[in-house]
C-alpha cells in the first residue's frame, strides 16, 4: 500500500469543492465540477470538466458506484469479496472467481515476473515482523524475517483460465491488491466517466491519479511535486495529459533503531525493508500498472529500477534517493520552478 513521499496535488482552475444544484442549461463555457470522499480506506477526488452540469454530477457518481463495486470485488478485508474467498481456500480447492478479477491476478502476475518478484500480490502472506507506529525498539532476528516471507511467491498463485478459477497452492497464502487496486480503480472510474460523455477530468486515490482530456480553461493538467524536506513548497511540475501518476515512498512511515531508519516498504523476497529510495514516482498512460511499478521499483532500488523503467515503453520515472539526489528516466519531461531545481540532479530536464 502507498504512502505519499512526495506531495503530488493537481493545480485546478476552480479548487473549491462544488455541491449539487438544481438541474440548469447547459453553460456556454466548461466548468470543473468536483466531490471527494472516502473510498477504498482512502481519499479520492474525482472531478469532471463539461458545460453541463447534471452530466457531470451523474458521471462522478457513477465513477464513485464503479469504485465501490471494485472495492467489493478486490478487497481482502471484506469477508464477503471473491478475494477473501481465495485466501480462505488457501491450500484447499481452487475458487471459481468472476472474469474481471481472474484477469487482474493474470496481470498481476505479468507484472511479478517482469519485475522479478519485486511486485507480488501474494505479499498480503506476510507475517508481519516489523511495526512502523514507533512501538518497535530492536530488530527482527534473521530467521523471523525470513519467516515473514515464508508465504510469498506469486508462482504458487494457480490459474485455470478455462473456468477462470484461481487456487493459493500453499496453506496460509493470500493474495491482496493494496499495491495495484486504487490504480485499477481509478482506471475503471475514468472510463466510466468518459464512456458518459466528459471529456476532460480526473479521479485522484490519494496521490495515485488519472488525468483525461483538458481542464476547464483548456489548458493541460499539471502536477506539482514537492521536495520531501520541504513538503509545503512544490519545486517543479510535470504535464499530465491522459496519463497516471502515481507515488510511493518511505520517509513519512519507518522504524528507527539505534539510530537508523528503516523503510516501511519491505522486499518481497526478504522480508528486509527497502534501501536506497525515498520515493518513486511512475508516469504512464495506465494507473494500475504505474501503481505496481511503484512499488516494484521501490523494491529494485535506484540502478535496476532506473533500468527497468528505461525498457518500458511509454512509462517514465522520477526517483529522489536517500541521498537527495533527483533522477529521472530519458524520457521524462520534468520542469523546475526558477531557483528551485534539486540539487545533485543527474538527468537533464526542461527547466522553466
């Protein structure tokens, strides 16, 4: 699951939070409309760009229904979600699941072997040996890390595409989409919204967001970033037109121990926390696959998950090490605000 290391907050014509109104004409020019609520354990923010107002309120509320379907769908706290009923049949029978959750276990597992394990959704097996609430004064043993991650392994996830069933082939598996859920809801949701004619907007899970079309005033939709030290000055912005940005990071939730801080992010393979980054952000046109790579990438570190994101076609990377050092994938389009760029930047970028 994400934690915001780097405040990403979109820079909207109209940032006030519009109530329903009476059903009106059409407006001769577009307007933003907007609602933020809690959803999946988190807040989300979608917003809708059209002259007319109904359809916009109709279409955030249909976003919204189509999360909360998601949500009952994916969730492995629910006991009444297909997914609970996975985890509860671990090492017992397959589980006949629908077609749509049968196919994002079937990406996410794509997704776990191109990233070498770094991204696995079978991490919700893991017993967890390290608390991040400040409770925790001395290290895990050597054995009880390894026992933590005893349970992972995205290969032991069997699929049967012909009944689309789906069986955790050891007791004490489970599987859970903390890491790719918002990203795939938010995805859902703007498809939602657009097939209902709004042509411009975006759905916000706390940081992990999906832009479409334009804002109100036509312009593109951009994204500010701020220094993790200084979270309430942003230093540069990206455009983020019909794409997902979504941001992982450790330097708001660790552990520290004799003086050392240690990342909440663990690795998979284990049961270690994750070294050398302290936040990952993901550019591309998907948000549930930019939600998995940030996390993958936060597991791989900054040279192998540089390399990695350099092969994928389409998606981009900004990285802030442990050292502060900003760094950025070939393709990635950064703008710095005058007199703010990072210093220790090692990828050119274009500065304003």
């Amino acid at each position: 699951m994400k934690h915001r290391s780097l405040l990403l907050s979109l820079f909207f014509c109209c940032v006030s939070l519009l109530q329903v109104q009476a059903q009106r004409l059409p407006t001769k020019e577009p307007q933003q409309y907007k609602k933020v609520l809690l959803l999946m354990g988190t807040r989300f923010e979608l917003a809708a760009v059209t002259r007319d107002e109904q359809k916009a309120w109709e279409a955030i509320d249909a976003g919204i229904k189509e999360i909360q379907r998601i949500e009952a769908l994916i969730s492995e706290w629910q006991p009444t979600s297909q997914t609970s009923e996975i985890n509860r049949n671990a090492g017992i029978k397959p589980v006949v699941v629908d077609q749509e959750l049968f196919d994002l276990i079937s990406r996410s597992n794509r997704i776990s072997k191109m990233t070498g394990g770094d991204f696995d959704i079978s991490f919700a097996s893991i017993d967890k040996v390290w608390k991040f609430d400040g409770s925790m004064k001395v290290l895990p043993t050597p054995a009880q890390t390894a026992a933590s991650v005893s349970k992972i392994n995205y290969r032991n996830i069997i699929l049967n595409p012909d009944n689309h069933s789906v069986f955790l082939k050891e007791t004490g598996m489970k599987i859970g989409f903390g890491a790719i859920g918002k990203g795939y809801a938010a995805n859902r949701a703007r498809d939602i919204m657009r097939e209902m004619g709004i042509a411009g907007g975006v759905v916000n899970a706390a940081g992990d967001l999906v832009t479409w079309g334009k804002q109100a005033d036509g312009e593109s939709w951009y994204v500010g970033i701020a220094d993790p030290l200084e979270k309430d000055k942003v230093f540069s912005w990206l455009t983020a037109d019909n794409t997902a940005v979504v941001t992982s990071g450790n330097y708001e939730k660790f552990a520290e121990i004799d003086g050392k801080r240690y990342s909440h992010i663990i690795d998979p393979r284990t049961g270690k926390p994750a070294s050398g980054l302290k936040s990952v952000t993901i550019v591309c046109p998907n948000g549930e696959l930019a939600d998995a790579l940030a996390t993958a990438v936060s597991v791989l570190g900054k040279e192998e998950g540089l390399y990695l994101i350099n092969q994928l076609k389409g998606v981009e990377c900004l990285l802030i090490t442990d050292e502060d050092e900003l760094v950025t994938s070939e393709g990635m389009n950064l703008h710095f605000y005058k007199n703010k760029k990072k210093p220790g930047a090692t990828r050119t970028a274009t500065e304003n």
